[in-house]
C-alpha cells in the first residue's frame, strides 16, 4: 500500500543481504503478551514481510528442542527455560542480544521498555548486514530521561515548525485514530526516545484546557499508542492553572488552596493516564506567568507542583530559560547571557528530587554558535536536562541543509571542570557525576505532517542525531551519520560518501555565510529567517552586537559584563583572554577591532568577507555534490533535496551581501581580493 508519509530510517523493504538471516527469520518465541511484547513481535512481523516477504511463526511459552528464530523475552523467562544466561549489567531500559544456541538469537532485557528498544537495534544490525552468529552484545542508556519537546499548539499550528502541521492537533481538536502517531511512535521508539512533551511549552488559554477531563480523556489515548513503544506522555502546564480551570484567586505556589488543586488535579490526571509522564513548565519566561509574579522563587514554584506528581512518580521538568524580555538596548550593564544562572544557581540543591532543570545548550536562545550554558559546571546538586533545538529556527528553518550532529556533540563532551578535568557535560546529563537519576536530554522537534516529516529530507539525520545522542553521547558523530544513510538510503557507497559531505560540512558553512565567530542575532526578528543585521540592535530582547565604526561584539570578560566569572576558573581565564579565547566564540566573548589580527593573519574585516564570500561558493558544492546523486536516491527525494537546496543558494548569497555590504559601510574598508560587495 502507498503510505502517505515516508518511513525515513524504518523502510523495511531494503536489505543489504537477506541469505544470511534466512534461520533466524522462521520462529518469533515469546512467553506472554502485553503491549509491549505485541509491538515486538508487530514490528519484527513487519520487517520479517517487508524486508524479506515471509510470514513468521509464532510460537508461545514453549522453547522447542533444535529451533531457530528469535526470542524475546525477560532475562527470568528465560532462565526458567534453563538457558544459561550470564550474569551482566543490564540497566533498566537497557537490552542484550545474544545467539543463545545455534541460529537463536534472543533479545533479553529486565523491562519490557527494553525489549522493545532491543527489538529495533536486532532489526537495525540485520538490516545493516551485520553477522549474528555469536553476537552478545549489551546495550544501556546512558541518560534515563531522554525527551522530545513539541512546540505544537491546538489550533495545529508549529511554533518554530518548519515542516507542516501538528499531527497531533487541528483545528482545536486532539487527532485520534491517526496510524501517524502510531508511526511517530515506532520512529521515536527506534532511536531510543522514552518520553514526549506533546504542547508547546507557551500554553495559552485554550491549551489550559488541556488539564480537564475531556482532553485528559483523548491524551489517555495518546499514552497507550506511546506506552506500547516505551514512551511517556508529559504536557506543557501554565503555572497559573489555578486561576483559569480553578478559579482561584491566586496561583502563588505557597498558598494552601493552590497547592490542594495542583493535588487533586494530579489525581485527575493519574486516574485517566496511569502512565503519565509529568509536567514541562516555562514560568516567568517571555509573558508566562510563574512565581515570581507573587514574589517565589522557582525552587517554591517546582517543588509545590513536584509535590502533587511525587506519589505518582510524576517528573517536574522546569525550563531555565528565565531572562528579562523587555530590556532596554541603551542599558549595557545588564547582560541576557547571564540571566539563566543569575536565576538558578542560587537554588542549587533546594530542588525536590522529581524536579529536573531543563538548560538550552547556550546562555542566549540556540544561536548558529554559542558557549555552552554555564549552568552546566555551576548546579551540582540538582537533576539536569540538556536542551537542544532540533527545529532549525535560526539555522536556515529546513529550508537551508544544517546538520546539528557536531554542534550538539561539542557541547556534550565540554568538559566543565566542575569537579576538576573530565567534569564533561555529558556527564552531568547522564547523572554520572553528581550521581543524581532523572537526568537527561531533550529536543524540541522538527517533525510536522510534511510527507517526509521534516521538510527538508536530510533534516530527518537531525532527529536520528538526536535521539541516538540522547541514548549515549559518547557514540561518534560519523558512525551516527553513516548508519542513518544507510538505514534511510541503502548502502551504496557513493551516496554515503555524497550525504556524509553534505551532513558533516553544512553547518559549518551556515555559520560562514551568516553570523560567523559566535556573533548571532542577525537574523529577521520574529520570523528568525534571513539576514538583518540591526534587526534585534535596538529592541528589548537583551540581543546586541553593538558594531560600531571601530569594532563589533560584547565584552562579557570580567572587565565587561562579567559573565566569565559564571563559568570555573578553568574557562574564565581562557575566555577573559582574547587571545586564548576559541576564535569560533571569539564575537560572543570580546568586542573586537576590525583590524584586530585573527590566528590565521587575517583582519576580522577581511575574515568577515572572507567566509561570506566562501560559504556561498561553498553551497554550490553541495548543489554539485548532490546533482551526482541523481540516479542513486529516489526522484521525488532528490528533487526535493535539489529545490532545497538552490533556494539555499539563493537565500545564502542574500545573507553574504547584507552582511557584506553592512560591514563595509559601517568601516569603509574594502575587500582585499576585491570581490564585489555592494556599496
Ligand atoms: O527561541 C525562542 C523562540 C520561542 C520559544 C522560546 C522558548 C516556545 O523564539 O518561539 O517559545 O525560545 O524556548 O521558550
């Protein structure tokens, strides 16, 4: 049947080399049935049929003498059967693959959570060719808490949604039914995802609505399709609930009424979503109401609502991105860079144990290139979230090719010296170092009801990225890249050479094109899209470059804003030097003369033109890098990707005169190589 959608990473119909598994493709053994176990058996039913056109058999309780197939079940099932079985480190979600005689291979875990997870990684080996025999591998999450955020709101729009419409929501009303979200399910559930927030965190006025029993009632639905994958629901709360669905006067988190309604209101939500996952709450951000309306801090406002969830098991996962949105330009002390530690470093270690700080990467709103947020490094006794965007807002918004995979991986393995070297941040987000558990990563989607899901169809190795990141940061971002074209485009060698190009080089050549040296924040206010350079100079959101005549960028060392000092010592006196400070950050930390010599010899003037210059010539080679795919992929994918990418093109010389023309008007210094720049 033609599906209205793309399978991305799970097409099942390609198969590097179908002899080898012709054994193990025969028997599906399992000893009970639930749904978790169902999807399981489902989805290795699917594969089995449409990777290689055959009908396994199902074969319950038993483990006859001399079969071949596969197994699945839980590591005590199995043991009462008399195999032999290890001992071994298996967490919780975690999952072992092993041939436990010949041509029986058993996928094994503690929960079932694991089994499907270890489901999905024994059809991912066989679709990629990988040999079975003797296999016993172990794999473990590293992270417990592994999230994608939905910025969808109920009308069916996507705040920041480059690839259609909400498949959740349309029209004020909660799609049900919809085989998409069982699909959505399954893609989330391969990579290892094990929780989704499913409204956008600005819950506004009839997204509140969502806490009453009618919606409780669709999202209980919802749950089940995700449950069976081994996903959680959360939603998105408005702090002032209270107010709206209670009609209490107050919604002060240490007020008694208040704090009986967000209970009640909790065993509302538990009796209709046993499995509920808990709430993500954006308080006293950008218009949001939170505590501080009533003169609370954020630890009170967290841990009133974490309260009510705790005898459920419910989370609080409570944003960091609290800065005053109504800043003056004019006033240069305050520093934006500096609000979310200003806000949250003081209530270190206040925090109940099932509440979780979710801190976006950087200290700004996850510009092109930004320092890693110094939260990380700063709370150490607190459960962390790392968020990332995986919606490109200011990175092209799928329309301009920018793979994040690297971007994200820097960021994890910066090691924050929190507790001497090795202090890395993703040691902080998988628990290990403060050894603290509901820790984790999130993503704010990119996925609407386009046909290939993301707009731009290479943009799907995004969410790939993410969700195998999240799993374990330590797997290296080539290996993430090279399975996801595999998985998604088949095993020809010149198109993985062609896509690994294109996916490994983009972002950097975004970043030359538009605001290179961690400059940001020249981007059409608003909509986030294309270049204006003084677009954000003089509004209230607390984001300035402040070029001038003589030189461009923020002092933010100790002798300026002094957001250095909110990162260790160990980083301070690196980024306080402009001369040890990281040129790709250079802009974010120093105001910096036009003249002023970079590493390579260059003026930051000439530099400047330089990669503009270069980051267009150098999406050409992506455009012919791509055109020598033609043939390789599927017509509708390459047109599409094509389109793409010389609208990329088009919209990247935009960027390189603007920004071009906007240096050299404010310098009046010309282009050494004498390129046109516009007067
Ligand atoms: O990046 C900004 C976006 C807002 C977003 C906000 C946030 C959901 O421009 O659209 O709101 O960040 O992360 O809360």
């Amino acid at each position: 049947m033609e599906e209205k959608y793309s399978m991305c990473w799970l097409q099942y119909n390609t198969l590097k080399d179908k002899e080898s598994y012709k054994d193990y493709i025969k028997n599906i053994i399992y000893f009970e049935e639930n749904d978790k176990i169902n999807a399981c058996i489902g989805e290795l039913k699917r594969f089995i049929k449409e990777g290689f056109n055959k009908t396994p058999k199902l074969i319950k309780y038993e483990l006859p003498q001399k079969v071949s197939g596969i197994i699945i079940g839980k590591i005590e099932q199995l043991k009462q059967l008399g195999l032999e079985i290890e001992k071994n480190n298996l967490k919780d979600e975690g999952f072992l693959i092993k041939e436990v005689d010949k041509n029986l291979i058993a996928v094994l875990a503690n929960s079932y959570n694991g089994l499907v997870y270890g489901t999905f990684e024994l059809i991912k080996l066989i679709r990629l060719g990988e040999k079975l025999n003797d296999i016993n591998i172990i794999k473990n999450p590293k992270a417990n808490l592994r999230i994608i955020n939905h910025w969808d709101n109920f009308d069916g729009t996507i705040e920041r949604g480059y690839a259609g419409k909400s498949i959740f929501y349309k029209d004020n009303k909660i799609l049900l039914n919809s085989k998409r979200i069982v699909d959505y399910a399954r893609l989330l559930s391969s990579i290892g995802i094990n929780s989704i927030v499913l409204n956008n965190v600005n819950v506004k006025k009839r997204e509140v609505e969502f806490l009453t029993e009618p919606y409780l009632k669709k999202f209980q639905k919802i749950a089940n399709i995700f449950g069976k994958y081994g996903i959680k629901i959360f939603l998105s709360i408005n702090f002032a609930s209270p107010i709206y669905l209670g009609k209490l006067p107050t919604a002060d988190p240490l007020d008694k009424d208040v704090c009986k309604w967000w209970e009640d209101k909790a065993k509302e939500i538990y009796d209709i979503i046993p499995n509920f996952g808990g709430f993500l709450v954006k308080a006293d951000s950008e218009f949001n109401p939170g505590p501080y309306v009533y003169n609370r801090s954020h630890a009170d406002g967290a841990n009133m609502l974490a309260k009510a969830l705790k005898h459920y098991g419910g989370l609080v996962i409570w944003r960091c991105f609290v800065y005053n949105c109504r800043q003056d330009w004019r006033d240069t002390k305050t520093d934006r860079a500096k609000a979310a530690y200003d806000n949250f470093k003081p209530f270190d270690g206040l925090f109940d144990d099932n509440v979780v700080l979710q801190i976006k990467l950087g200290p700004m709103d996850f510009q092109v290139r930004e320092p890693v947020s110094p939260l990380f490094g700063a709370l150490l006794k607190t459960n962390q979230i790392i968020e990332f965007q995986i919606t490109q807002e200011y990175t092209g918004q799928q329309i301009h090719l920018c793979y994040l995979g690297q971007l994200w991986k820097e960021a994890l393995d910066f090691d924050t010296y929190a507790q001497g070297e090795g202090s890395f941040v993703k040691r902080i987000v998988d628990g290990s170092l403060f050894n603290k558990t509901n820790c984790g990563l999130a993503g704010v989607s990119n996925i609407g009801d386009d046909f290939n899901w993301t707009g731009h169809d290479l943009a799907q190795a995004n969410l790939y990225t993410f969700g195998k990141l999240s799993w374990n940061p330590d797997e290296k971002i080539e290996d993430i890249v090279d399975e996801w074209i595999k998985l998604t485009f088949g095993h020809n060698k010149k198109v993985i050479e062609g896509i690994t190009y294109l996916l490994l080089n983009s972002h950097s050549i975004y970043e030359k094109y538009t605001t290179p040296l961690g400059l940001g924040w020249m981007i059409n206010p608003g909509h986030h899209y294309g270049p204006s350079p003084e677009g954000y100079e003089f509004s209230m959101w607390g984001t300035y470059h402040r070029a001038s005549t003589e030189a461009i960028g923020v002092d933010r060392t100790s002798k300026g804003t002094k957001y250095t000092s909110q990162y260790s010592k160990h980083w301070q006196e690196i980024y306080d030097d402009i001369n040890k400070c990281p040129e790709k950050l250079l802009l974010f930390f120093h105001r910096v003369n036009w003249n002023h010599k970079l590493k390579n010899g260059k003026t930051l003037i000439q530099y400047m033109y330089d990669t503009h210059f270069e980051g267009v010539e150098e999406v050409k080679v992506l455009i012919e890098k791509w055109t020598e795919l033609k043939d390789l992929v599927s017509n509708d994918v390459y047109d599409r990707v094509l389109d793409r990418l010389n609208k990329q093109y088009e919209h990247s010389k935009e960027w390189r005169d603007v920004i071009n023309t906007y240096f050299y008007r404010k310098t009046g210094i010309k282009d050494e190589q004498k390129r046109h720049i516009y007067e």
